[in-house]
C-alpha cells in the first residue's frame, strides 16, 4: 500500500502547528455514508479504539472526527496515537495541533489536538484557530504533565474529500468550556467563516454545550441546583447556547443527525441520566441524514471505558 506522508504546506517546518497529514489509497465507498465523531481523551489506547471502531455500529465509516487526540504525550508512552490507529483501520488522517510541548529549547517533539479520519485521501487540509477566552497553557498541571514549554490555543481543522463524486467539506472543532455560551458562539462563528459559503459540508466535535461557563462556580452551582426542575437542560442545550442559532442561519441542520436527548458525556457511572450532558454533535449542510441512523454508542470494551465521552453516528447521503 503507498502511503504518502506530509507536512501541510511544507515538507519541512519549523511551524509546530503545521497539520500533518498521512493519505493512503481511498477504498470504495457506497452511499449512505457513515460518520463517527469522538472525543477519544488522548486516544492512549489505539489498539482498544481501533477494535471498538470495527464493532458493526461503528465499522465502515467514511470519516472519524477525532478530539482530544495525543501525539508523543507521556501520558500515551510517547505514541503517535493518531497515526497508530488510522494504520490500524488502514484510513487516510490529518492530525492538526492545537497545543504544543518540549522540555529543552531545541524543538517541540509533543502535541495535543484534532484528527479527521477518511477512507478517502484528504485535501486541502488547515488549522482552524480559535479566539481564546481561557489560556491553558498556563495551567501548572499541564507543565508538570508535558513539558516545561507549551504553547497553543483551542482550535479545529478542516479538509475536504470526495464521496460519491463530490466534494464534501469537513470541519472538526473542539470549543472551549472555561467560557460562557456567547463566547461558543463566537468560535463557532470563526469556524464558519473559514468554511465555504455553501456546498456539501460537516461541522463535528465536541462542541462543550454545558450551557454554562465552568470557571464561574457560581452559575455552575445555580444550575445544578435547577436540574431537578429543568432535568432535560444537560441533554437538549439548543436553547441555552446561541452556537445553534447560528448554526440554523448558515444552513446547518443538528436535528436529524443527531439523536435527542441522548448524552455523550460520562463523568462517571455513578452519575443519574439527567446529570449526563450532550457536548458532542454532527452538523450537515446540503447533506441528509438517513431516518433513525443517529445514535449515540458507549465508548467502551467489557466494562472498561475508552473515554469520558462515547461515540456518535450518522449516516448520510447526498
């Protein structure tokens, strides 16, 4: 198998923020088309992931959207691990940074980011950068964790492909939750303004629609203590985040490709169901979604979880 390898726009860089891109020879893809997006917590595991992945509601996909992806992290023994598992489902993927790690001055050798995922080689590929409202590079945790030097922002990647004859723009975003809903509304502004005007086009990822803003324990307290009254406001957050609204006005549509009410997020098990909130979506632009295919998978082997967040399906068509 030929397996063409790059570094987005330069073979070499000293841009630590460069995507990297590896494509291999797209494999035959039929209509309807399978999506799955998941915030894999590092993916430490791609052997376990890869193996869930091929599980029937999850195999076949025509693209992956990956957050949270680690590569040469310690706490993934130094793996590659967006290159581990797209070797391993024999994908295309390219792996956009969104914060970067060293612990001499020479060069920066780890990374923490997004990954899209195809059976179809992938083109055009760039960062999409993300207006910060909280600065993670500062966290005392993170420098003990990863390297004395880190830089890096929130951010998202887009690429397109080609299915069924057509081009299909993707977009993978991982939006902030140290900031109220308004400032997810702003960054998903900034990712539609770096998309195509029209067209066939996906926004995924996990969108953080906590419908709160996690650093002002205050309201975090004030709307844990209404859940009992609202116990559907964690699992139906549209209209508690402006994000959805926009959305709407650029010709998305989040109702059909996704299953209501279903959570993506699991703390722990312990948790009641009205406490588990949906953070992760599937957003689809001159594209449908096939009737009762969104669904929500537990991201886990036997008892053991891959990942706080689980799985999301869709299939769609043209």
């Amino acid at each position: 198998m030929e397996v063409h390898s790059v570094r987005a726009g330069q073979a070499q860089t000293s841009d630590p923020f460069a995507p990297i891109v590896v494509n291999r020879p797209g494999r035959r893809l039929s209509s309807p088309f399978k999506l799955v997006i998941f915030n894999a917590r590092g993916c430490q595991q791609p052997d376990a992931v890869a193996q869930r992945l091929r599980d029937p509601q999850l195999a076949g996909a025509a693209a992956i959207l990956l957050s949270e992806a680690d590569w040469g992290l310690r706490r993934s023994q130094g793996r590659q691990s967006v290159a581990e598992l797209a070797e391993l489902l024999e994908m295309s993927f390219a792996f956009a940074p969104e914060f970067a790690f060293r612990r001499d001055q020479e060069h920066f050798a780890s990374f923490f980011g997004n990954a899209i995922l195809s059976a179809a080689p992938l083109e055009n590929v760039r960062l999409l950068p993300l207006q910060i409202f909280y600065d993670w590079t500062k966290r005392r945790r993170w420098k003990l964790a990863q390297g004395s030097v880190r830089l890096g922002r929130r951010g998202g990647v887009a690429a397109e492909i080609g299915l069924g004859g057509r081009a299909v723009t993707l977009a993978l975003t991982h939006l902030e939750n140290r900031v109220g809903p308004e400032g997810r509304a702003c960054q998903m502004t900034q990712i539609l303004d770096a998309l195509p005007a029209d067209g066939p086009a996906i926004i995924g990822g996990d969108f953080n629609t906590i419908t709160v803003n996690l650093r002002d324990r205050r309201e975090c307290a004030a709307t844990i203590a209404r859940l009992p009254i609202h116990p559907l406001r964690l699992r139906a957050p549209e209209r508690y985040e402006p994000l959805f609204e926009i959305l709407d006005r650029a010709g998305f549509d989040y109702r059909t490709a996704n299953a209501p009410l279903a959570p993506t997020y699991t703390l722990t098990g312990l948790l009641p169901r009205f406490l588990r909130a949906k953070l992760d979506w599937i957003c689809l632009r001159a594209l449908k979604a096939v009737s009762g295919s969104a669904r929500v998978v537990p991201a886990r082997r036997s008892l053991r979880r891959l990942s706080d967040h689980d799985f999301v399906v869709c299939e769609f068509t043209f």
